[in-house]
C-alpha cells in the first residue's frame, strides 16, 4: 500500500490554486468533493515563488494550500518544484543552464533546462527540497513525496564533460581500458589523456540525434546522463528522507522514454509513477504494453498512473477529445496492469501559456456542469465504492517479454544495417500479438528472475550483457520455452562484436549461427514459409525489414525464406536444449505469424487466455488473498460479446452477477471477482 491514510485507489491530480484568487479554490474544493476526489499533487513548479532570491524563502502560501485542502479531506502528492529553475538563478549562475546537442548554451526558459552537473542546480535543488521535507515532514496530509517532474534531456556543456570522464574513469579505471572498450584504434581515436575526451554530440561524434562514427562512445555517454539526472533525483531523495522516513519517495516517469534508463531508476524509487499520454490513434495494446513496463520497473509492484488529461491534451499535432466513456475506460486499463491510483493532469484548467488547452476535470466555464465533470464524478464514486478491494493486488502471468534501455541505445546507434529498425516497435508486435491472444504477459528487465515464467521473449536482443546468456540456458534447460529474434547476440556491454559468429551467446542455446543479414527496402518483402507444420503454423506469411541467413547447428528449422538468392535457407527455427525449447525469428514477420506461433505456443505450454473475447476486448487480472479480479475492456465503437465462465460471479462496479455470453457495451468495463 502507498499510504495507509488512503486505503482506496487514489483519485485526484495535479492542482495549482497559486494560480488563482483564494475564492476560486474554495470552489473548486467544492466540486472535487462532488467528484470524490481525494488526492492533489501540489507545488509542481513552484520554485520561483518558493524562493524569490537566493536566500529568501517564501512557504506561507503552501501552508495554506495543503491546510485547506486537508481541512476537507483531500490528501496531498508534495513535489519539490525542481523540474523548473527560478531566473534569478540562471542569472547569477550561469552554469545552470544547459548546453543543446549543437554546442548552444541555452538561455532560461522552458522547463528541464538545468544543467543535471551544475553545482549551482546540485546544491539548491537539494537545499530545497530539504527545507520542504523539514517543514512538512509531519503535515497529517501529505502522502507521497513527488521529486522534481517528467525528468528528460541531455546536456553537453564543459561541467558534463568534466564529470563525463570522472564517470568514465570510474567505469573504466584506466584510459587503457577504455580504449579497449571503445575500439579506439578505429580513425586514429585512441585517447591518452582523460582530458581528450569530450561529449559526442553534432560539434563531435553524432549527427542527426541517434548517427554517430563511435558507438561505444555514444551509448556511454547516453547512459552517463542517466546516471547524471538519477544523481540529481538522489540528491532530493536523500534530503527529504533525513526528514521523513516512513512516506514513499516518487518521481513521474514517461513510459518508453528513449532518454533514461529507467530499471535503474527504479531500484532508487519507493513506488514507480508514470504518465500515461496515448494520442486518440495509438494501439491500444501499445498504453496496456507501457502500463505492463511500469509494473515490470519493479517487479510486479503496483504503480501510480501520476498523469492522464481527462479530456484532450494540448501538446500533440492533433489534440482530439476523449469520446465519452473513453477517459473512465483508459483509467480501468491502468488499474487493471497494476495502478492503484487514478491522477489526471490537471484539476483545473490554467488561462495562460502553453498548457491552457490541457484538459481538466475544471474547465475553463469554471463550474461542474460540463460532460467531463460529470464523467470524472462518475468514475470517483465508482472508486469510492471499490474502496481497498484491488489495492494492492498483483498481476499475475506466465509469459515475458524483455525490455533494455541500454539495448534500446544500442540498436538505434547502431550503424546499419536499417534505419526502419526500431527496437520498442518490434517489442510492441510480440506484445501486441499476446494482447490479441489475452494471454497476461510481464515487461521484464535482463535482471529479472525468470524462474516464475513458461515463456520468454527476448527480441532484438542485439546487446547481451553479461550473465544473460547464462541465465537464458537455464531457463530452457529445466523446460522453458525462449524465443528471440533477428539482430540479436551480436555485441557485448560495450557495442563490440561478439566474434565467432552470431548470434554470440545465444548460438549455443539456438542452435543456429547467422552469416549475413539483409535490409530490405521500405515496402518490400519476403516470405516466411512453414515446411513443417507445427500447431497453427502453417502456409507463408511477409516479412519485412531485415532478414538474418541463418544455418543450423542442431536446431529445426519450421520455416524458410520463400524468395531472393537466401530462398530456401532457414527463417524460423526451433532448437530443443535440455527441457525446453529455444526458438530464432530471422526476421520482422507480420501479424498472422506471431499470432500463430504465440498462439501454438502457449498452447503447448498450457498457457491459457484468461477469456474467451472478440478483437478489441481487453482482457487482464489482479489477485490478492487468494482473490482473483478479471478485467474485462471493450475497446470498440459497437457492444461486444464475451464468453464468461459459467459459474456466475460478481462484477464489482455493479454488485450484479454475471456469467455465461455477455454483452458488453461499446466503451464499457466488467471486473469479476472469483
């Protein structure tokens, strides 16, 4: 449990009353008690205010705000205001502000703009957040401490350099190992003082944002940022926690950012939050994909949906309306992957700068009749009802999939062999394809256990670090099923090759070796054809993209290529290792073929749907104390009918029971508990 002064989901978002007159907030605490609203983030980006100058500071005014929304209830998210510089600071010390992957120094303005190895940002954001954490340490309000905001951005002025080779010689020890790692011989790069070293970026190394002449480089320098903004988020995180011991520490994390390597954030977070922004035409599977690697940050531990817009967002080309039912739908998909709370950004709408069209349970008419307040209200007494029924339950699933942000800079560093490769699309189609299935399936990262799996699905696994191939053999040799892809095995921690033939590590486990890959041209296709057929794999589908020519070494090969000059050479294989099996897709196939082989699969290892639903019904489960909760979200225009078990059981937002075919309206959402 988060707090156990909150024994529900949680139900609220972020609010700014400093933006208003005082009589506003009184009614707008007036309509959050209608909508049952029990949780405002507060003080986001309040640091100008907070401190005016350099040794002033000003905290009144939030004693205020947290007193008053308390006096009714409303429990309090606490930020600490350091996702934005006050200017004063950017004035008097430059250093502040960031450098831009061109070599410009940044003026103030806009947010996330600090230097994260300024000793000017280092030292007052913690100051900071010490003082906030000093005074409201015991607030009978607060219930979670927000660090910062939505931390993103890459900096590449001199105090990064300089702290990019203190990181280095950490890493490395000696300027001659890092030579070795980083291939320097290559163009004449070796280095032999630390000093020569600097940032890669488009004055250096890297042009284009993700081309670069030194990989290794790169992909250090990539997670050295990392690390430099995790420093940052520590520093906060230990001042407050001199204060406060027993109130979990957050910051609001975004998904399938590219930027932050976020399993290693997560080990220093109490609770994982997220923001969850899906545009009106993005695949469903792709939001519940992202809700299952917010779980997966900290394995399997429920997580805080910090942010959605109840309506429409404001930053997008196209900033669509949630059509009705939508915003109450999308907020059960996040419980239903492992969020126990429901957070919206914003409260009430600004009137001024970039956000003033961002939704809000308030609108701008500034009173509740509007249909997103009626659909907020909606929601928040059906949360109400729930009470602490699902808080706290787990997800539960016998498939996996991996997921590696330091394989995510590789691949898309990687010079060639296709620019069309991108590492989280072909995460997504297996996803995707085990969504289609409502087969319940993990986000892991290579650290994880893979004890508790039946499946697990590794693809593009390009970089293997060390110990993962390993693991991986175990895994299959007491009975697992593994499959993997194309343009996996190929280079180590470092970006350098794996020689003696690829797929490296994996080869022994596969049963394969890879001679050349291809790069198929945009639109054009080969064809993956099964030669023996296994379960519902059978016939020829496309593939697309990139196509590994592959021989075996013991494995089976299911299916071959169907064109070009490798026409005939092995496509998919199978290779049996000790218990298990160990499955190679050679390259980027089409939907039906992952649906087929997924679905012989989990067949064969009696991995089974958890309902019997039509395309575009969602189907997961929570269980707690012996419980089970089946969630069941129709994602189509139109009702759709759903197989239910036979024994009736009760859906828990009406208290009806239910069983047998069921209609499930268009929009609409069942939760069974069993």
């Amino acid at each position: 449990m988060i707090n156990e002064k909150l024994s529900k989901i949680w139900y609220g978002g972020d609010y700014n009353p400093e933006q208003w007159p005082d009589e506003v907030m009184e009614d707008d605490i007036r309509m959050l008690k209608l909508a049952d609203i029990d949780v405002a983030t507060v003080n986001v980006f309040s640091w100008a205010r907070i401190q005016p100058n350099e040794d002033t500071y000003n905290f009144e005014w939030l004693d205020r705000i947290m007193d008053r929304l308390y006096k009714d209830n409303i429990h309090i998210t606490l930020a600490t205001s350091t996702g934005a510089h006050p200017a004063w600071m950017a004035k008097k010390y430059p250093d502040v502000t960031r450098v831009d992957y061109d070599g410009r120094k940044r003026k103030f303005g806009g947010r996330h703009n600090s230097c994260p190895n300024s000793p000017a940002y280092r030292k007052y954001s913690a100051i900071l957040a010490d003082k906030i954490a000093e005074r409201y340490k015991n607030h009978p309000g607060l219930v979670v401490w927000h660090i910062s905001n939505e931390y993103g951005g890459y900096c590449y002025c001199d105090n990064c350099a300089e702290q990019f080779r203190v990181w280095l010689q950490a890493r490395y020890g000696s300027i001659e190992q890092l030579n070795k790692a980083w291939y320097t011989g290559f163009w004449g790069h070796t280095f032999y003082e630390w000093d020569e070293i600097v940032p890669p970026n488009a004055l250096s190394e890297e042009w284009g944002g993700n081309r670069t002449n030194f990989q290794s480089i790169s992909l250090d320098y990539r997670r050295f940022q990392s690390d430099s903004l995790l420093d940052c988020y520590r520093l906060e995180y230990d001042a407050i926690r001199k204060h406060s011991s027993d109130v979990q520490i957050t910051t609001n994390l975004m998904g399938t950012y590219p930027e932050l390597d976020y399993f290693k954030w997560a080990k220093h977070m109490d609770v994982v939050s997220w923001d969850n922004y899906p545009s009106i035409d993005t695949p469903v599977s792709f939001t519940a994909m992202t809700h299952s690697l917010m779980r997966g940050l900290k394995s399997g531990q429920p997580f805080m949906l910090m942010e959605q817009t109840p309506s429409q967002q404001n930053w997008q080309a196209y900033n669509a309306l949630k059509r009705p039912g939508v915003m109450r739908l999308w907020s059960y998909q996040a419980v239903a992957h492992g969020a126990d709370t429901v957070m919206f950004f914003q409260l009430r709408r600004s009137i001024g700068a970039c956000e003033k069209y961002h939704g809000a349970v308030i609108e701008h008419v500034g009173h509740e009749h509007t249909r997103v307040f009626r659909e907020c209200a909606e929601l928040g007494h059906e949360l109400q009802q729930l009470g602490d029924t699902l808080l706290d339950s787990r997800n539960d699933a016998k498939a996996a999939i991996v997921f590696d942000w330091e394989n995510r800079w590789a691949v898309e560093l990687s010079s060639g062999p296709s620019i069309a490769l991108k590492y989280v699309d072909e995460v997504h189609k297996y996803y995707d394809a085990l969504f289609e299935l409502n087969i319940q399936t993990d986000m892991i990262s290579v650290e994880e256990s893979l004890e508790k799996y039946e499946l697990v699905i590794a693809p593009v696994m390009y970089m293997v670090k060390p110990g993962f191939a390993e693991k991986v053999e175990q895994f299959v040799a007491r009975g697992g099923t593994f499959i993997t892809t194309f343009f996996s095995g190929i280079v180590n921690e470092n970006d350098l090759v794996t020689i003696g033939g690829y797929p490296g590590e994996l080869r022994k486990v596969l049963g394969i070796w890879a001679e050349e890959i291809d790069a198929l041209l945009p639109g054009q296709t080969n064809q993956i054809v099964v030669n023996q057929a296994r379960g519902e794999l059978g016939g020829s589908y496309s593939c697309s993209i990139l196509c590994d020519l592959i021989h075996s070494e013991g494995a089976e090969v299911i299916a071959q290529y169907g064109s070009d000059f490798y026409q005939g050479m092995p496509a998919l294989t199978v290779n049996k290792f000790g218990e298990g099996e160990a499955w190679y897709v050679a390259s980027s196939p089409d939907k039906a073929l992952l649906q087929s082989l997924l679905s012989t699969i989990c067949k064969e290892k009696g991995i089974d749907p958890l309902l019997a639903a039509p395309t575009g019904v969602e189907v997961t489960r929570r269980v707690k104390d012996g419980k089970s909760f089946t969630f069941v979200l129709n994602h189509n225009a139109e009702a759709a009918l759903v197989q239910l078990q036979d024994e009736p059981s009760k859906d828990l937002l009406t208290g009806q029971l239910v069983s047998g075919e069921y209609s499930l309206a268009a929009k609409g959402v069942l939760i069974i508990e069993q």
